[in-house]
C-alpha cells in the first residue's frame, strides 16, 4: 500500500513540488546560477549546485557569496513549500569548512519556527557531505 503523505494544506509532495518548479521556472537568480531543486516537503526543501571555476576565489576555494546565496535560496523555497511568497528579513551565516573547486553543494532547509507572516528557516550546506555552512534566516511574507 502507497501512502501519499501530505501537508497541513492538505497538499501532497508532489503538488508541492510542481509550485517550487514553477517558482524555479521563473527565477532566473537560482536557475541561471547553476542551482537546481532537489527534494521537497512542507517545510523542507534541499537544493544543489556545483562548485565551478568562476566561483573559486585567490585562496582558491568557494567564495562565501555563493554559499550565502544557496543558503538564502534554500530559505525562499522552503517558505515557499507552505505556498507563502517570502522575502528574507534577516540572516546569518557561519561558515564552517572550505568548499572546493568540483564539490557538490548541498543546502538542506528545514523550517524551525512560524509566527506571524515569519517564519525562522536551518539551512545547512554541505559540500561532498561535510558541512562547509550553517545558515539561519527569517524571512516573512509581506502583505498584499
């Protein structure tokens, strides 16, 4: 017997998934930077990206900017699993270990708290499976 899990919406993965491509579909931010999705849950999501030559900086491994981007938009479509339009409003990233040229990143979001239109998001990258970041926003879903 198949289960099909679902959502406090009432959503199952799949739908969920099928918002995030669309979202993905017209984010050229994420999609034009070499980011694609992964897995995808109500208040989980994990996106990856690989470590190319152009993102190497002279101590020749991945400047910090694009592990903050990866992270921050993990944040965004983990939000986004809830069917919210989210913008970060704060921040904070401690990296960990260097990640290197031809590494596999891997950011896993997962949602900690809701209040409000906020929501407090873990991100955390892994590069090859050892964690190179440890990211933690808030981001909020402003009024229409």
């Amino acid at each position: 017997m198949t289960e099909t899990l679902q959502s406090s919406s009432g959503e199952s993965r799949d739908e969920i998934l099928a918002r995030l491509e669309e979202i993905y579909a017209n984010d050229p931010a994420v999609r034009e930077h070499g980011v694609t999705l992964g897995e995808a849950a109500e208040g989980h999501v994990t996106l990856h990206r690989d470590v190319t030559a152009d993102m190497v900086n002279s101590h020749e491994i991945c400047h910090g900017g694009f592990l903050f981007h990866l992270a921050d938009s993990a944040l965004a479509y983990c939000v986004a699993t809830f069917g919210d339009t989210p913008v970060t409003r704060r921040a904070d990233i401690t990296y960990v270990a260097p990640a290197r040229l031809g590494a596999h990143l891997v950011a896993t979001a997962r949602e900690n708290a809701e209040f409000g239109r906020d929501r407090v998001i873990e991100v955390r990258v892994t590069a090859d499976d050892e964690l190179v970041a440890y990211f933690t926003g808030q981001a909020t879903s402003p009024r229409r």
